[in-house]
C-alpha cells in the first residue's frame, strides 16, 4: 500500500507490503530510513535547517525542520523495533529551485543538507547514499519489504 508523506510531514512502518512517498522534492530533504533487520523504515519531508528560524511553527510541526524532525524520525523508528547500529540512512533533494540565470540567495537546500550532514556526524550516523543538489525536483520512495529507496527526477528513476 503506497503511503504518501506531505511536505513538512513523517510516517513510519513495519508492514512488508508498504511502500513511502514523497514528492516535490526541490529545496527540500526527503530523508529515508530502514533497519534491514527489523524490517522497520520511516519516511521525512523536511523544509527548513533549522526550527531556530521560526520556533513557534517548530512546536507546531517539528517535521518541518531538519533539526527538529530528523531526531522524531529516529526516535519513531527505534519505538518501531530498529536499532540505531542497523539504521541505513538516504536522503534526496536539496537542490537550488530558481529560475535560469537568478542568484540563489538563501541557498535552502545546500543549507539543508549541511544541517543533516552535521546532525548525522554529530550522532555518528553514517549516510548510505544521496541524490542532492541540482535544479531539479525529485520524488523518494522507500519500500518497506526491500528496503528499496528509488529517485525519480526529470522521468529517470533511479536505485539508492
């Protein structure tokens, strides 16, 4: 059963037959997560690097920001049954959405991926494989059953 993950939102299962989505992905992260072990992965669709930006919204949705929603979803995987030492972590996103030509001033995706990265570090987490930067939108799905996380971008689908 496909499970859509929105924007600034989170889902996590165990069940062999579910499949994670989520789309849209420009400046945004798509983070997958999957313990091949437990069988138990989770899916986010952050927006934002930091919930310093705006903490009134971080308190109303966590999932919105890499710094505060990354930890949920670790959190929520390991209340599932996945252990921290199995965890395969892959991300796609990140990429500068603007027009051709146009400076990319706030640069939102180099930014998120640089607060990941110093997350995951910090946590020492390792980072399996990742589809970042660019220009264009990307679309991650992570099968629960497999493990499998596929990218789609510009008609091409590829394996993580």
């Amino acid at each position: 059963m496909h499970h859509i993950v929105g924007v600034a939102d989170m889902r996590v299962s165990s069940c062999p037959e579910d499949v994670l989505v989520t789309y849209a992905l420009g400046s945004c992260l798509g983070i997958a997560l999957y313990d091949p072990v437990a069988r138990v992965g989770g899916l986010l669709h952050v927006m934002l690097p930091s919930s310093a930006l705006d903490p009134d919204k971080a308190r109303q949705n966590p999932y919105m920001f890499v710094d505060s929603g990354v930890p949920r979803l670790f959190h929520a995987c390991y209340q599932a049954g996945a252990q921290k030492q199995r965890l395969v972590v892959k991300v796609a996103g990140g990429a500068t959405m603007v027009a051709d030509g146009e400076e990319d001033y706030f640069q939102i995706g180099k930014k998120n991926f640089v607060m990941l990265r110093k997350l995951l570090w910090k946590n020492g987490v390792l980072l399996k494989a990742c589809d970042v930067g660019g220009t264009c939108s990307r679309t991650l799905s992570l099968a629960i059953g497999s493990g499998e996380v596929l990218v789609k971008a510009n008609g091409e689908v590829k394996r993580l």
